[in-house]
C-alpha cells in the first residue's frame, strides 16, 4: 500500500490530510502511517469487510429515477478525515452563532419584521418566497426557535479555512450516516483509533432526544416524542427509523396521528389513543397538515397546524422555519448576526451573487464560465451549474433562465474544494469533499463533534449528494496535540 500513497499527489487543493510537500499533516499521522503500513489485500479486505457490515446493519438510501424507487447500499470510504478539536471548536462557536442569528430572523419575520423596517434584508426578498408560510404570521414556538435542527455544509477553500456554503432548516438529512460511519470504522480499523482520543458521535441520539423533550408543552419526565415520516418509500426512511429507535420514539406515519376536539394530538395504539407532547417532522411542511397547506397531502394530520398555534404539541422543526433556508437569505446571514446579535460573523460564508439585483445579475450573465450557478430553493445538488465544467449550450441556457426569473437564482465563485485521500480501485487518490455538522437547538445550543463527510467519487467533480454518486466517510475530531 505504500507505493499508493507515495504516488498519492495532493494536487492544488488543500488536502485535509497530506501537506504539499507529500508529508502527512500533523494530526494525521498516526492514521496515515497505520494506513500506509497495510498491505494492498488487506486494505481490500477491510473495504470489502465495511460493504458486508453496512448491507448486514441495513445502512441504505433511496435514488429515486424513472425507472423506480431503487434502495442503495450507503457508500463508504474507510480513509477517516482528521480534523484538530482546536480548530473544530472555532467552527462550533460560529454555527452557534449562526443558528442563533437565523432562528431570531425567522421570529421576527412571523412577528414584528423589524428587519424588513430597518433595511437590513429587502422584505420582498422574503415575503415572496415559496418558503414564506403566511400561515405561521404571529406564531411563537418554545423558546424563539423554529429551526431546531439545522444541518450546515461546510467547504474549505485553498486558503484552508472553513466556510458555510448553505443552510439546511427544512428538513435536514443525514446524520444517522454520520454516526454509522464510525460504527463501521471501529468495525473494520480497529486499530486505528489506537493512537486518538476521538470526540464521540454516537450521543446525537440522546441529544435529539434531550433537545426534543424540553419543547414538550406538558411537564412530564418522559414526554411523547414521535417520528414523523412520510414512509418507507422516502429517500431518508433508514434515517427515520434509525433517530426513532435511538430515542426510544415512536415511528409514525400521518394516518397514525389525529387531532382531537382538545386540539391535542393523539397516537392510535392497541391500547387506545395516546396524546403525543412533541413530533420530530421528517415530512415537508407543505404535506403535513390539509387544512393548513396542501388539501390533497395524504401524508399529514388534518388539524396538527392548529394543535400547533395553540401550543398543544411541539413540532420540530416548526413550520414556516424553511423561509430562512433559502439561497436567497443565505447571502444576507452575515448582516443577520451583526444586527440581531451585535457581534461579527465567527465563520465565513460564500460571496453571493444575487441575480435579482441588476448589477449582480450583469455581472453573472458576462461570467457564467467562472461561476457556480444554484435556484434558490433546490436541494440534492439538483438545478446547479458549475460554469467551468459547463458546456457553452449550458451557460446559454442558465442565463435564460436567470433572466426569466432572477429571483430564482444567485451565483457563487467556483471554490477549490479541499480534497482527502479516498480508497478508489486499488489505489489511493484526492477527492473533493464537504462536511455537513448538525446543530441542535431548543433551551440550549449543541454541535456535532464534526458531522457528515461526503465525498464526490468522481475525479474532478464537485458534487458529493450521494443521490448523484457521491459517498462518504468518518469524521474525526481529535483532543490534545498530535
């Protein structure tokens, strides 16, 4: 296996584990080192060990395409990323932050929108928005906090610094890969973790479950707490049923709930109806009540919208929190923190193009070979543009499509992605990454110790959904000095 990693070239990205002299970076050594010891059939081994134990423990996703529904065994990669607690702690204070900031402009935008009158964030950049849910004007859920899960990706840049390319407060995915990565690690690199004193990441069950609990609206020791999924068929339901089991919750589907005349929301059981205090959504907000969105979803609860207003149940994330997951809002985030929190940003985020500004948009339209194209409101690396990798017919028709609805549309710098060495064939080789941590939020604020890593597969590509090949891989975050 040597050989491999002494041909391994970390190109003109930042590497997160090689330097560019080939040398391995200080905290990686010893995993290096252990890794280059291997022998190539024994590494091989190990990978095809890690594909027995995640078929074996059910680890799948769904790719959903024209020919069907297709479940996929979860791509893995066994080469860890190694990142210092040091470092980390600087990215977890600034998605505190952030999570803070984001969670108060939602309130303000359902209640006083003072933001809107002090000219901070143009009101019709939010009040137009599919995400706006006028549904929820005046609401107040448990403690200011409508998005109590977030999940942020992160990139790191050739400079080597982290930075947020996107907010996720819909309905954010992927965390049970991230604590099934390390289980399969332990798995099939025992020894590995030897030499590292690893932050944990098998507690996220027990956090959600502590976050959930408080925005219970009765004072019980061990309140109701469900799942609500839209069923087996959804692409995250492995997710689900894996959250609902660490918690010790219920995993429901919407005609296994009701709304009584209480206005409380009740369980069906053998044993007759159980009132429910919180429901952990996993279902669009536009499908989870017919009264309240949209009156031919078969997947919600007539009436969870009004047990919601009238405080009877706890919903997270609560609804009408996606108006702050919007590529749109993204780019006025940083002014988000200076006006609600009086504080300067902790972590960079992305320079962002707005296409419904005039000179932005000019300024995209004479540059769309250079620039990283995305809709506002897409998800999955679907409707993006990475103007370099395009074609000319693909940049003529992005700029249709910005002119026929600017809105619709920002632009970004094409960043370097930071890349990793990644298990491909038989040889080792750079490919680039991002990191999605999750955040926690109710009467306190928790992060990940690390989170998601999901790597693009590919040589070259910038796309790491792994409903368009990417895969993924553990993320560790180290104590002390290595």
């Amino acid at each position: 296996m040597d050989k491999n990693w002494n041909r391994y070239s970390a190109t003109e990205y930042y590497d997160e584990l090689i330097t560019p002299k080939g040398t391995p970076r200080q905290v990686a050594r010893p995993a290096v080192k252990l890794l280059k010891e291997l022998p190539t059939d024994d590494l091989a081994a190990r990978r095809t060990a890690a594909e027995v134990a995640i078929r074996e423990m059910g680890v799948s996703f769904t790719v959903y395409s024209e020919a069907g529904n297709i479940d996929r065994a979860w791509p893995f990669d066994l080469i860890p990323r190694v990142i210092t607690a040091r470092e980390w702690d600087k990215v977890r204070r600034g998605l505190e932050q952030r999570s803070r900031a984001l969670n108060m402009f939602i309130h303000d935008v359902y209640n006083k929108q003072k933001i809107f009158a002090d000219g901070i964030v143009p009101p019709e950049t939010v009040l137009e928005s599919t995400n706006f849910k006028e549904q929820c004007l005046g609401a107040s859920p448990r403690f200011g906090v409508w998005a109590n899960i977030c999940g942020s990706d992160l990139v790191r840049d050739s400079d080597g610094h982290f930075y947020v390319l996107e907010d996720n407060l819909r309905v954010p995915s992927g965390v049970s890969y991230m604590v099934e990565n390390r289980e399969i690690t332990k798995r099939v690199l025992p020894e590995i973790f030897e030499n590292y004193s690893i932050r944990p990441v098998d507690d996220y069950p027990s956090q959600l479950y502590r976050m959930l609990a408080a925005l219970s609206p009765r004072d019980r020791k061990r309140p109701v707490i469900v799942v609500l999924t839209p069923g087996i068929y959804n692409s995250a339901y492995f997710e689900h049923a894996f959250l609902a089991q660490g918690m010790g919750a219920e995993l429901v589907e919407g005609a296994d709930l009701f709304v009584g005349d209480d206005d409380c929301v009740y369980m069906r059981t053998v044993d007759g109806p159980v009132q429910v205090d919180v429901i952990y959504r996993r279902i669009d907000e536009d499908f989870m009540d017919p009264e309240a969105f949209r009156e031919d979803s078969a997947l919600g609860v007539p009436g969870l919208m009004r047990s919601w207003l009238n405080g009877k149940v706890g919903i997270a994330n609560a609804p009408g929190s996606g108006v702050a997951d919007d590529k749109v809002v993204y780019a006025f985030v940083p002014d988000m923190i200076r006006y609600y929190l009086k504080e300067k940003p902790l972590i960079r985020s992305v320079p962002t193009y707005l296409c419904m500004r005039e000179k932005d948009r000019e300024y995209v339209l004479n540059n769309l070979e250079k620039l990283v194209v995305k809709p506002a409101n897409e998800s999955g690396g679907y409707g993006i543009m990475v103007g370099p990798h395009a074609d000319k017919a693909t940049h003529r028709k992005f700029a249709k499509l910005i002119e026929k609805n600017p809105r619709n549309y920002i632009a970004q710098p094409t960043l370097s992605l930071s890349t990793a060495p990644t298990y491909i064939g038989d040889e080792i080789k750079p490919r680039h990454l991002d990191l999605r941590p999750f955040i926690l939020q109710s009467r306190d604020t928790w992060v990940t110790s690390g989170g998601l890593t999901r790597v693009a597969m590919v040589e070259g590509s910038l796309v790491v959904n792994s409903s368009q090949g990417g895969g993924s891989k553990d993320t560790w975050i180290v104590e002390g000095r290595l």
